[in-house]
C-alpha cells in the first residue's frame, strides 16, 4: 500500500502540466489570502462601516450568479489555458492599478468595488477551466488525489497568508499587501505559460463547427443536458443543501462561544483554529489514501458533518467543541473532494465548463440564505439548536444520496467514460 502510494506520488508530480498548475496556484492562493484580509481591512478602516463590507461580499459573489453560465460555455468553448492566462493578467493588472492608485492617494471606494467585481468574474473563469481542464491532465485514478492536493494547498495558504496579511499590513500598510497579491498572478501566469497541454485542448481554439452559436444558446444547450443527467442533478441539490446546513459554522461561532460556553475572543479563535486544522487534515488524509469508492466516501463525509455538527451543539466545555469543529473540518474535506472528483468524472469534457458554472452558481445561491435565514434562526432557536438543525439537513443529505445506488457503489476503475449528448 505504502509503495502505490508513493509511486502514485511519484507519477502526480511527474506530470508536467499538474506540476506547473499546482505550483502556480500554490503562489496565487497565498496572495489570495493576504489580499482578503487586507481589502476588508482597508474597507472597514476608511468607511468605518460593517455595512460596506457586507457589500463587498455581495459584489463578489453577485457578479458570478448573474453572468456565470456564460463564463462556463466559454469554458467549454475556447482554449481553457489562454483563459486562465488571460484571468491571471486581468487579475495581476486589476490589483496593480488598485494598490497603485492607494500608494498615490488616488482612492475612491467604487474602485475598491470595481477591481472586486473584475476578480470575481476572473476568479470563476479561471477556476472553471482549471477544473474543466484538470481531468484531462492527470489519469482518471490520480484525479482525486490532485484534486486533495489542490485544496489542501488553499487551505494552508488560508492560514499562512491571513498571519502575514495581519503582520503586512500591519507593518507596512495594505498597499504592499494588495501589491504581492499582483506579483502572486505574474508568478501563476509563468507556470501557466510552462504547462504544456494535451492534444485534445490544444486544438479546442479551432473551430469544430463552421458557424458557432452564441454563448447564451450553449449555456442553455448545457442546461438541458444537465437535466437529462439525474446523478449529477442530485449532486448539485446535495451540494446547495450541505452548504445552507453549514451555514452555522460561518454564522454563529461568536454567538455560540459567549452565549452558549460563556467563553472569549481567546476561546473563539481556538474554535476557528480547530476547523481550519480539520480542513487541512481533511485533504492531507484523502490525498494520501486517495479512495476510489468516491460515492461512499461523499455520503461517508456528509455523514460525519452531521455528528461534527451534533459535537458542538451538545457541547458543554469548549474542548469537546473544538473536536467537533476539528471533526467537521474533517468530513468537509472527505465529502467535498469526493463529490468535486465527481462531478468531473461524470461529466464529458465539453460539458464541463458549464456544469461546474451551474455548481458554483447553486453553492452561490446558497450564501443569501446562509448568512441571512441562518442568523435569524440562531436568534430563534438559539445557536446550539441552529447547530443541531443543520445536522440533521446533512443526515438527510446523506440519506438521499444512499436511494440513488449508482452513486454509492461508484468506483473509479468501474465507471465508464461519459458521452456527451450536446
């Protein structure tokens, strides 16, 4: 076992076009980090208001509900490495002119929501093609394993890059944070430009039909395939569920901590902490055991969110939550690789593009209920049974997905490869 994991390993990195893409993401999610925390920084210190940043997230996310089938059918379109180079610039040019315009005292709050919008579309372009693209860089059994080694690379840069983004622009003011950011696009847009693709996407700029439609039609060519497809229809509906039934963990830790433990700022960061190491544990586990029943490990970790989630909300010292945060970190990571590998593996290459759009579009929809219904509820029930109630929409998650028979004995050998039907 040891030896075909190292040797499976050994055969990731061996890859060219995965080495060059995992390298340069690596870079491009520590300046994520820093830049994240520094723009809600800068934001709150000139506006003095939480009402802004508020709006902050909403421009981020609003952007990519409106036009995100479009971006997905160019995904599906066009040569999906030119796109994600041509993000890298928008992007590294979008935060140059911002810290720019920051250093010269040139600053008006609509440019902070204008680069916003800018990085929210780049963002989701750039991350649809590199998970259209991703499945036709790496064999179909490494697949998970780059995807663990993806989201592991996030998360350790979450935390590394919100510690130096404290101590950046702490030290020497957001500027330079914002400014490294930029710097971190250049340094992906060069592995970018050394990733060698496969044939298959090298030709995808030529045109394969003589007269092409407009984006529109084939996003709407893409929804209807979707609809024909009744597995991959329930993992995006699984999907939305999961994340309004995590919505808690986003919401009411510092309710949960003062109300509930009676405990302070000290304790809540101590309760952060425990997710965060969870996540990264998460990923580290399934890239080294790299499973190929990816079903069952899906409904597995939906399974283990929910008693996660039960930890917290019964917890009566803040040890016991904290391994419950720990735990549900954890099982995210076990259920979203698995569902993300997925979902990539369901699908047709050409079709990916749109239906990653569609997944992120139905996780974005999510958000409003999340942070809004989630914090009037905590009001109402309390945060402990707000906890409890999330749980069980998971346990349910997991039962829905235990009727479909398909997708709890998927194995990866077993599967054969789909077709498109545009």
């Amino acid at each position: 076992m040891k030896q075909n994991g190292t040797r499976d390993w050994q055969l990731l990195f061996a890859s060219q076009p995965y080495r060059n893409l995992w390298l340069g993401q690596t870079v491009s999610y520590f300046g994520n980090s820093v830049y994240s925390l520094a723009i809600s920084w800068q934001v709150y210190t000139l506006t003095g208001s939480s009402v802004q940043v508020a709006l902050l997230l909403i421009s981020a996310f609003l952007p990519q509900m409106l036009l995100g089938l479009f971006l997905g059918a160019a995904a599906d379109r066009w040569n999906r490495k030119l796109l994600m180079m041509l993000s890298d610039w928008v992007r590294a040019l979008a935060t140059a002119a911002l810290a720019l315009s920051f250093a010269l005292d040139w600053f008006a709050l609509w440019q902070i929501y204008l680069v916003t919008i800018c990085l929210s579309l780049s963002d989701l372009l750039f991350s649809t093609s590199q998970n259209a693209m991703l499945p036709d860089l790496v064999a179909k059994e490494h697949l998970l394993r780059a995807n663990s080694l993806m989201a592991t690379s996030r998360q350790l840069n979450r935390l590394i890059g919100a510690t130096a983004g404290g101590l950046l622009v702490a030290t020497f003011g957001a500027v330079w944070a914002i400014g490294i950011n930029s710097l971190t696009f250049l340094v992906s847009l060069f592995f970018l430009y050394r990733l060698i693709l496969p044939h298959s996407e090298q030709e995808r700029p030529s045109s394969e039909r003589p007269a092409k439609p407009p984006l529109w039609s084939e996003a709407k060519a893409g929804i209807a395939w979707l609809k024909t497809q009744q597995i991959l229809v329930v993992l995006i509906l699984i999907g939305m569920i999961s994340n309004i039934a995590l919505g808690p963990t986003n919401v009411l830790p510092s309710m949960y901590i003062q109300d509930e433990l009676g405990a302070d700022s000290h304790a809540l960061g101590l309760f952060d902490g425990a997710i965060a190491l969870g996540l990264i544990a998460g990923g580290l586990l399934v890239s080294l055991l790299a499973p190929k029943r990816i079903g069952l490990w899906f409904l597995t970790g939906l399974g283990l969110q929910g008693i996660g989630m039960l930890f917290v909300a019964v917890a009566d010292h803040l040890y016991i939550a904290c391994l419950g945060n720990l735990l549900l970190g954890l099982a995210v990571m076990l259920a979203s690789l698995p569902m993300s590998t997925l979902l990539q593996l369901l699908t047709p290459s050409d079709m990916r593009g749109r239906v990653n759009s569609v997944m992120t579009m139905g996780l974005n929809l999510a958000i409003p209920v999340t942070y809004g219904g989630i914090g009037i509820i905590g009001e109402w029930l309390g945060s402990r049974n707000t906890y409890g109630l999330g749980a069980t929409l998971l346990f349910a998650c997991v039962l829905v997905g235990l009727c479909f028979s398909r997708l709890r004995h998927y194995h990866i050998h077993n599967e054969t490869k789909p077709v498109s039907q545009s």
